[in-house]
C-alpha cells in the first residue's frame, strides 16, 4: 500500500466519521423541533434551504441545464423515498425517542440490500445476512425497551411504526440510485432529488401552507431547520460520496450502525442522561453489525479482482 493510498484511506475515514456524526445529530435536532411546526411543512422547509443553498454549488461545478422530463421522473422517484423518510421521521419523533429512531435506522443498508437483491438481482453474501439479523435484533430490542412482556404482548409505540415504515421507503433510494444512474455526478442527482422533493412535500403540506402561522415559528425550529438542511443535508451528502469514493460502498454502509451509539453520546452530552441500561444491550447489537459489514469489506477488498475477459 503506497503513502497515497495511506493518506486516501485516512482521509476517507474522516470523512466518513464526519458524515455519520452528522446525521447522529439529525435525530436529536429533530425530537427537539418536531412539535414546533407540522411535519410536511418542516421537512418542506428543509428541502427549500437545501435546495437554494445547493443550487449556485451546482450552477458553479456543472451548470443548470434541465434533465429532461425522463430523468427528471427518476429524480422524483428518488426523492419520494427522501420525502417520506424524512416526513416520517418527524413525525415519529412527535411519539419516540432520538434513541428509537437512531436504533431503527441502522435496518435501512440491510433492507437497501434485500431490494437490490429482488430489484437488481445483487448478492447478498453472509456478512449482509448477518448484519440484516444484528440490526433487527438491536431494533427490536430498542423498540421494546429490553422488555420480553412488551415483545411478546407486541406493544409498539406509533412513533416506532411510523419511522420504520419510512426506513422500509427509504431503502429504495440506493437501489433506485443504481438503476436510473445515467452516468451523471452524483451531485447533480442530490440537487434534483432535492428540488423534486420541495414538489412532492408541497403537495403533502397543501393547505397547511396557508393555515400555517409563519409568525409564531419559533426562532429554535427556524434555526434547527437551517442546521438540518445544511449540515445533515450537503454537507453529509458531500462527506459520503466523498469517502464512497475512498473506502468504497461497503465500508462506508458499515457506518449506518454506529448511529445509536452517536444518538446516546449526543443524548448524554447535551444534558438528557442515558437511556436505561436494559435498552443499551440493544445498540451494542446494532454496533456489532458494523464489526461485520467492515470484516467483510476488508476481505473484499484483500481479494484479487479478476481482469475482465477480453
């Protein structure tokens, strides 16, 4: 391995660290603001940020040009999926905890893997299967508080329901990535993911737009709104391609599992305590998951590509 290489994969490590504090912080930041504004409305206002800010970066690097109507379908598609997880994240988090949240999101890189394999036909090797049944397991345990009567009485909290079933939408993004990726930068495909979503989050806000009182906002939402957008929104986006590019998709995709235990550190830091300790068994499972995804990408990597056929 060469100094280059050395310095390359440091760097990505960093970034990929950076990257997955960041979106730790999205959980807290959004229990903290979720009660002061709807839910369409807020994650509405995220994208508009987003978007504005992301725009001149774009029309500087690559130019506005219009994609086209097909690719700006595709552009829809993936946005519908950002659109929901981040409208039922908010909402969620008006009924559970950062915790919960940070806990079930760790299942998206193993469902993103469940829908490659039915939608691109991609392998799903042991590693995934076995970090697939850690992080349910870490989920599940979180969800139910490390208690076996709740489990077995299946007493779920809303909160919980709604933002696994915007996990389950928001696993489709890679896949669908991968499928409608015509070759562009994948900046260019945040940005219009981005501003396709302010359509759809427009139409699900709807008449909340107009009864909504943009007066009595609290300065606090409006500030966590900006932070979201640009921290947990470009610049998280930037850092992961960025260390994608570095370590690879697998290693980075590691990293998902390690949000509940950023989620309890955050918790902990900023004056909220920690959680019970019969639910922390629950996020060292989901860690363990990251143990594994990063063994097996370190074999993958160790491994000898074979040169195409001529």
């Amino acid at each position: 391995m060469t100094l280059d290489t050395d310095r390359s994969a440091m760097t990505g490590q960093l970034q990929i660290w950076g990257a997955t504090a960041l979106i730790a912080t999205s959980f807290p930041v959004g229990e903290a603001i979720a009660r002061g504004l709807d839910p369409a409305v807020l994650t509405l206002l995220r994208f508009v940020v987003a978007a504005v800010l992301f725009a001149p970066i774009i029309a500087w690097r690559y130019g506005l040009s219009w994609p086209g109507w097909r690719a700006l379908g595709g552009y829809a598609a993936i946005s519908l999926c950002m659109t929901g997880f981040f409208w039922s994240m908010f909402e969620a988090l008006r009924y559970t905890t950062a915790l919960n949240t940070g806990t079930i999101f760790v299942l998206i890189p193993s469902l993103a893997a469940l829908y490659s394999f039915l939608l691109l036909g991609d392998r799903l090797g042991r590693y995934r299967l076995t970090a697939l049944g850690l992080g349910m397991l870490g989920a599940v345990w979180v969800i139910f508080r490390g208690d076996l009567d709740r489990l077995l009485g299946l007493e779920f909290n809303r909160g919980d329901l709604i933002f696994l079933a915007g996990c389950f939408v928001m696993a489709a993004y890679g896949p669908l990535v991968k499928k409608l990726h015509r070759q562009e930068p994948p900046a260019i495909i945040a940005f219009w993911s981005v501003l396709t979503g302010c359509v759809w989050l427009a139409l699900f806000s709807n008449v909340k737009l107009l009864t909504t009182d943009w007066a009595a906002i609290d300065t606090g939402v409006i500030v966590g709104i900006v932070y979201l957008a640009v921290f947990t929104t470009i610049l998280s986006t930037f850092l992961f391609q960025a260390a994608t590019i570095k370590l690879g998709p697998n290693r980075v995709a590691a990293f998902y599992y390690i949000n509940p235990l950023l989620v309890v550190l955050i918790d902990w830091i900023v004056g909220k305590g920690l959680p019970p300790l019969r639910v922390l068994p629950g996020v060292a499972i989901a860690l363990a998951a990251t143990l594994v995804l990063q063994r097996a990408a370190r074999q993958k990597t160790a491994v000898p590509q074979q040169p195409p056929a001529a």
